[in-house]
C-alpha cells in the first residue's frame, strides 16, 4: 500500500491543463474531492509541458489570483529574547 493522505480540512485550488484529460471524467477535482474539504478547479490553457512553457503567462495569472484571494498568512509568535 502506497502513501495515504490525511484529510484536509481547508480549500485545495487545482490548476488543471485544458489539453489534458480527466483520469476520471466523473471526478473534475483529479481526486482532491476524496482528501480536500473544498476543491476550486481553475482551467489554464496547454497541456502537461505547454501549460509551462507556451502557456505559462496564463499560468502565472492563475496562481497570481489564488495568491491574491488566500487570507492573511498566520505568523508564529516572534521569540523574545
């Protein structure tokens, strides 16, 4: 038995190549549904390299908006000295 993952109480965001097919046309979360509490699937243009390097402006604009959309990172309490 291979690696199983823990259940994932937060949002998952995927980023999925439109040139490339579903392994299961009736999961469009590629499987996070089955870990992920949440699962947003954003399409960008190419496939599995061409979405890296024809694409990868539509590439950055996708990560750009999850980035910008994703709360206030929580920081550790700084160590007094």
């Amino acid at each position: 038995m291979g690696f199983v993952p823990k259940q994932y109480d937060g949002r998952v965001t995927v980023l999925w190549p439109s040139e490339l097919k579903l392994w299961d046309a009736a999961d469009p979360t590629a499987g996070w549904s089955k870990v992920a509490a949440e699962v947003e699937v954003k399409t960008i243009p190419g496939g599995h390299i061409t979405c890296l390097t024809k694409n990868v402006s539509h590439l950055a604009q996708a990560l750009k908006s999850c980035i910008e959309t994703t709360g206030p990172a929580i920081r550790a309490p700084e160590k007094s000295e």
